[in-house]
C-alpha cells in the first residue's frame, strides 16, 4: 500500500522547530506524547520513534521525556544485529547484487582491482571474492585498497578476506586504508592508478558519510578521483532518501516515507513482535535521531536519492545501468527489487528504500 503521509501533529511539531518557536514546539510534543501514551500499535510506534527523534531538538529533559518508552524494548546488540543479517532482506539482497555489478567487471582477467570504500568487517567482499573463483573466467588474483577508519575493523576485514580467498583460490591481498576517502593522499592515488588490471569501486551505505560537512562536494571529488584513477567501474549502494536537505520540515517527510516502508518490511517479516519493535526502536530510531535530532547541526546519516546520485555518476564520467540479467534468481520476502530510472531499487509498499547503482567509465 502506498505510503502515508506525516501525520498532523508531527508536521505541526517540525514547523514550530523550524520557526525556532521552542515553547510552541514542547507544547505540542507533549500534547502529541499523551496521544500516543499506552498505544503499542505500529502506526503509534512509529510516531512515537518519530517524536522522541524530533525532541533531540528540544533538550536533553524533552528528548529523556519522550525517550522513556525505549526501555520496554531492550535487546542485546548481538541479538539486534544477528535479526538485521538474517531477518531483514534490505541488505542482503542490495549486496548481492552490488556484488553481481561488480562481477561483471571483474570476469575475464587474471587480476583484478578493487577500491572499497567503508569496507567496514568485509562480509560483502568476503561474499565476492567466493563468487570471484565460482567463476571459471574470473581473476586469480585481487588486489583490495580498503578504506575505512576503523582499523579494528580493517584487521577483521583482512581475515575474513584471507579466509575466503583460501577457500575459493583467489589470492586476496588487502591495503587497509585506516582514513575517510576525502582524505586519501595523491600518493595513495598514485598507487591505485597503478595497480594492475581492471578497477572496481565498491561502497555499500558507506558513501553518503564522505563530506559530512558539506553539501556533497567531497562526493563529487571522491568520483572524480576514482574516475582518473583509471576505475573502470563504481558500485554504489545507499539508502533511497533526501536526509542531506537543510529543510527540516523536508527531511521529516523524506524520513517519514523511507522509514515508514523500511518498517513496513518489518511487520510483514516472520518474527517476534517484540523483536520488530526492537529493530524499529533501537536500530532504525538511532538513524532518525541523526537525521531529525537537531535543525542545522553536524548530522552522519546524510542520505541522498538516487536521482543525485545518477547525477553525481554522470557528473564523474561514469555511465550509469541497469541490467535484467544482475536480477535474475534473486527472491526475498516482502520486499520488491527491479529495474528502474537506470538503478536497482530494492523496496516495499511502492517505495524505493535502497539505491544500487553501477557507472561505467
């Protein structure tokens, strides 16, 4: 079904934050608080996620007040995190096939390069690297540049790398790069447009944090870099939605429809309602704290729509596409994943919730 529209009281809440009418706005958080109080429906969850987001704008007592229902949906991070991977399909469905895009590059040489971005712990490269000698015309040798500023990280990355190469007879040697991509030096540059064999840039939700500061030029430049690096191709896989707008009142309903579909996938999937209430509360709200927690200040969860995207694509001197073939075998539960606007949309309810994106050079 498709999806509603902010409801009243919450626009009247963004537009006296907007207006910087403080007084105004606590009056009508708590008045939209004793609406919600003792509803445990998804339509009042919602809402109240929303609300207590919002209230980050108000002060630590309006945030704690309207935060207090959090704690009736306590659960460990190991059990959070363990519901995201294999409960909920967003990801894993974007991956794999941000992993087919980049396997379309890769195949017919007998090494290859690939510059990841945010490669956070490496599960998806791990994933790639096994698919990487499935293939009979896939390399033999890989050469990954990972950046990421977690060097705790980049140290689980290169096991799991080692692991999988080891197991699919691909030879994997990985740079860490322990710093943001907009902070890569022209010597590291250097050594890419070097690296023998084609180039693949892969970043999964990880490339809408470069820039934090900036309206996206630093994305733009990181492109264009990669471009003149002699990257054959980029892979990118962000969230669908608006959240680097200066509007308030814009990236309310940006956030609304984007979370209200990713909470829609959750309701319709095949677990624990406390477990639901969880992932929304706890995972999910965190984002929308980022996002709608303060008016005009330093906010990580800067999505983008993939129209900007395409045009940052584009802009960079890559081509973007879109083919059937990348889609082919590929089911999940509730959500939808098609071919649309030259990106891959994976989404629910008629909504995109995530851009996968592939240009060429």
């Amino acid at each position: 079904m498709p999806p509603s529209a902010v409801p009243a009281d919450l626009t009247a809440l963004a537009d006296h934050i907007a207006a910087g009418d403080l007084p105004a706005a606590r009056a009508q958080l708590d008045a939209l608080l004793a609406t919600l109080a003792g509803r445990a429906d998804p339509a009042a969850l919602q809402a109240q996620i929303f609300a207590g987001a919002m209230a980050g704008t108000l002060g630590a007592d309006a945030a704690a007040q309207a935060n207090l229902y959090l704690r009736d949906y306590a659960l460990s991070q190991i059990r959070l995190f363990d519901l995201l991977a294999g409960a909920v399909p967003l990801v894993s469905v974007a991956r794999e096939v941000g992993n087919r895009m980049a396997l379309d590059h890769l195949r017919g040489h007998d090494e290859a390069v690939l510059i990841d971005i945010g490669i956070g712990s490496g599960t998806q490269e791990a994933a790639l690297v096994e698919a990487l000698g499935a293939l009979p015309d896939g390399p033999r040798r890989l050469t990954v540049y990972g950046v990421e500023v977690s060097a705790d990280s980049l140290d689980v990355a290169e096991a799991q790398l080692a692991a999988a190469g080891a197991r699919a007879g691909v030879e994997v040697r990985l740079h860490k790069w322990a710093q943001p991509a907009d902070q890569l030096t022209e010597a590291q540059w250097a050594e890419l447009r070097a690296a023998p064999g084609p180039k693949v840039a892969l970043s999964s939700f990880a490339f809408h944090h470069i820039g934090e500061g900036d309206n996206g030029e630093a994305r733009d430049g990181v492109l264009r870099r990669l471009r003149a690096a002699g990257v054959g191709a980029v892979v990118l896989t962000e969230p669908d939605s608006d959240h680097l707008q200066d509007s308030y009142t814009g990236r309310l309903a940006q956030a609304w429809r984007h979370f209200g579909a990713t909470f829609g996938v959750i309701d319709a999937l095949d677990i624990d309602g406390s477990d639901r209430a969880a992932l929304k509360a706890l995972f999910f709200g965190r984002e929308i704290a980022d996002i709608l927690g303060t008016v005009h200040g330093a906010r990580a969860e800067r999505h983008e729509g993939h129209a900007t995207w395409l045009r940052r694509l584009h802009a960079a001197g890559f081509t973007p596409a879109a083919r059937a073939a990348w889609l082919e075998g590929i089911h999940a539960p509730v959500i939808t994943i098609c071919s649309v606007d030259e990106h891959v949309q994976v989404g629910h309810g008629g909504v995109g919730i995530v851009a996968v994106l592939f240009g060429q050079a």
